[in-house]
C-alpha cells in the first residue's frame, strides 16, 4: 500500500506547485472526461514497461473508475497518483534464470547460449514471474485548489513531481511551476526594480570578511 | 529570468529567508507582524542544520538557534538548509520542518479539532483550512523578506545589523524595525 500521511489524516509532507496556463473555467465540467482517460489501468504481466501510473482515487488507490463525487470536494481537485511497479527480487530472478538457461542448453544440446537468447529467456522468465506475484503499489495524494491555483503533491520526491508534471499536463493541458524560492518570490508580482535586484542577486554572507574584522 | 534559473539559481534565497526568519523572532521576541496577515508567533525549534558547501552543523536541542553553536555556525559562513518551526496564530498552533533550499513543509502537525471517524469530507476541509490559515501567515512572511531583500537597504543597513547580531554584538531592533517599515509601508504606499 501507499503512504497513509497526506491530505487526508496524519502529520502533512508535501511539495507545493502553481498551476497556470490556459486553466478553464469550468474545471469540473471540462476536465473529467481527460481523467477518467488517464485513470490508472492495471499492470499487465506481459507489458514490457515496468511500472505504469495514472489517476485514483484519492481515499482508496484501488478505485480507479473515477466520478464528480470522488474528485471534486468543492473547490478542490483531489487525486491519487498510483504508481504500480513490478518488483522482483534479484535472487529469486538470478535463481530462475539459472534453472531455465540450464534446461534450454540440454534441450538443444549446446554449451552456452548467445546474448539474444539469453534476453529472450531473460524476458520469458520475467513474464512468468510476474504471473506469480502482485505489482508493489504506491499512491501520492494530489490537491489542486482551484480558487489559488496551487497544488500539493503529498511526496517530496523528484522522481515522483516528475511523473506528476507529466500526468497532470497530459490530463488537464495546463503547466505546473514548482515553488522555489525563486518561483514565489517571482509570484509576487515584482516591480521592476525588484525585477532587476532580482535578476542580479548575490547571496548574502554573514561571516565578516578580514577588513571588517579589523 | 528564465525558469530554470528561477529555479536553480535562486535557492539561496530559501536560506536566506530561514535566516531571515530567525533574526526577525530574536527582535522582535517571536511576535511577527506579517504585511496583510495576522499577526503570529513564531520560532525555530528542537532542530536546525546550517550548511557551508559540504560542512553541516546539525543542532539539537529545545531552541538549539539560540545556542553559541547556531550563532557560531552563521560566523563561519553557514546558512540554515534545514529548520523546525512553530507558529502560533490565535488559539491555532503549527510545528514543522521547513525544507529552504525548495520551501517545502515536513512533518506539519495541524491543530486539528474533527476526528478521524467524523464524516470523511468535514475532516478534509477543516485540514486544508488549517493548511491555509499556515500558508497565509508564511506567504506574507515570505513576501516581507523578499521585499526587504530586493531593496537598497538590505546590504547597506540590514546586512550589517544581521552580522551585529550573529556575532553576538547588540543588534539595534529599533533601527532594524524602522527600516523595515520604511521599505515595507514604501511598497504599501506604491501599491495604493
């Protein structure tokens, strides 16, 4: 299961993001379609990707036929980011491996196998290992405040803001800033000698140079 | 600016800011007065980490700014990457760990009344009202720093007055709180 702090119960970690660009006004009447496309389909033993994320719900991970009533809580857009992956541990794979090249080098009678052969049983051995096992789930709660336009994302991980830039551009055409300290001073809306001082900011020291210890 | 230099090349700003933060609870004996907020209390706490490249003083301890160690590690050049803060704002009281270098909030602990097994939806809305009570009083605090720090007197008075007080010297507050109100109520005056 995925982390059980974030939006909806325990102590809040998060990464903030403003959301700009073409932003419709009507969000919930326009954008549902484009999640429920993007809604997170199950991971198949078959596919070559590893992992696969999309849209949840933000109070279950696993209902992913999402509806006005499990997205939009007044003013806020509300969204589990599922990420699944196929994980498999490296001895069980190497240990499998080992038994498969074994029993194709007597059936055909050879010493060594070449490297196409070996990725071909590599991913044949992958396959079925994977029909053995559940992919390892993980889900990152995402709040958009449509009266801000800022959103939280429930991680601070940069693999994770990744995939959210992502998927939220994808799903709903608008751009994502990350707050920086650079992002939110810019927000502020700076005249333009701020913009300049800004523009040609250095930081401030506090340990005194050598002259002004004299 | 483009935005990856937004972004990358402004980072320091968040350090400065923590700093900042720290400097203007010591004068002003935590009560902070916010431009268009209400006015809060607020600290640093239990844990602070001050980084100069790859040197970090990590310090614990219940308000581990004001020891000598904190005043010492800014002398040598380190600035705080890593703060827990607590703010009050009313009867409403918030700790966290405040991220500089991204601006990001650790481990908020909001003062929640609902409880878990009150209806679902109620317990979300009186979080992310909490959440933007906090964000309302730290965004104007943030904007009071950036203000000051874009303006002329950043480097020729206040600059000065930071090294005063993190060498241990008196740090005139009066002259401190009047520059600051001349910056700030400058920018007020212009934006009416």
């Amino acid at each position: 299961m995925g982390p059980t702090l974030g939006a909806l119960r325990g102590s809040l970690t998060f990464s903030r993001f403003y959301v700009t660009g073409d932003i419709p006004d009507d969000v919930p009447g326009t954008t549902l379609k484009r999640i429920r496309a993007n809604a997170f389909q199950p991971l198949s033993p078959d596919d070559e990707k590893n992992e696969g994320a999309g849209w949840a719900s933000i109070e279950d991970p696993f209902v992913t036929d999402l509806d006005h009533e499990k997205v939009f809580y007044n003013e806020y857009v509300c969204l589990g980011l599922r990420l699944d992956r196929w994980v498999i541990p490296g001895p069980l794979l190497k240990a499998h491996l080992r038994d498969a090249e074994q029993a194709l080098l007597a059936k055909r009678g050879l010493e060594r196998l070449g490297r196409q052969a070996k990725a071909e049983l590599k991913t044949m051995v992958v396959r079925k290992l994977r029909r053995q096992l559940v992919p390892s789930l993980k889900s990152y709660d995402v709040v958009w405040n449509l009266r801000t336009n800022v959103l939280h994302l429930y991680s601070q991980s940069e693999r994770i803001s990744a995939l959210l830039d992502d998927l939220f551009k994808r799903t709903f055409k608008v751009d994502l800033v990350p707050e920086s300290p650079g992002t939110a001073a810019d927000r502020l809306g700076l005249d333009a000698k701020e913009a300049r001082a800004m523009a040609g900011l250095e930081p401030t020291i506090l340990a005194r140079l050598e002259e002004e210890a004299r | 600016m483009e935005l990856l230099d937004l972004i990358e090349g402004r980072r320091f700003m968040g350090r400065e800011f923590v700093v900042w933060l720290w400097f203007e609870s010591e004068m002003q004996e935590t009560n902070l007065h916010p431009t268009g907020a209400d006015p809060v209390s607020m600290w640093l706490e239990a844990q602070i980490t001050l980084v100069l490249e790859k040197e970090e003083s990590r310090l614990k301890g219940a308000i581990p700014a004001s020891s000598p160690e904190a005043k010492e590690a800014l002398r040598q050049g380190k600035l705080p990457k890593e703060a827990k803060m607590r703010l009050v704002h009313g009867e409403r009281e918030y700790a966290w760990t405040l991220k500089a270098d991204s601006l990001a909030l650790s481990g908020l602990k909001l003062p929640t009344q609902l409880k878990k097994n009150d209806e679902k939806h109620e317990v979300f809305y009186e979080r992310m009202m909490l959440l933007e009570d906090l964000e309302t009083s730290l965004s104007a605090l943030y904007a009071d720093f950036v203000r000051l720090r874009l303006a002329d007197p950043w480097d020729d008075e206040i600059v000065p007055l930071m090294k005063n007080w993190a060498h241990g010297e008196k740090a005139d507050a009066g002259a401190y709180l009047a520059t600051k109100r001349a910056v700030l109520g400058e920018k007020r005056k212009r934006k009416k």
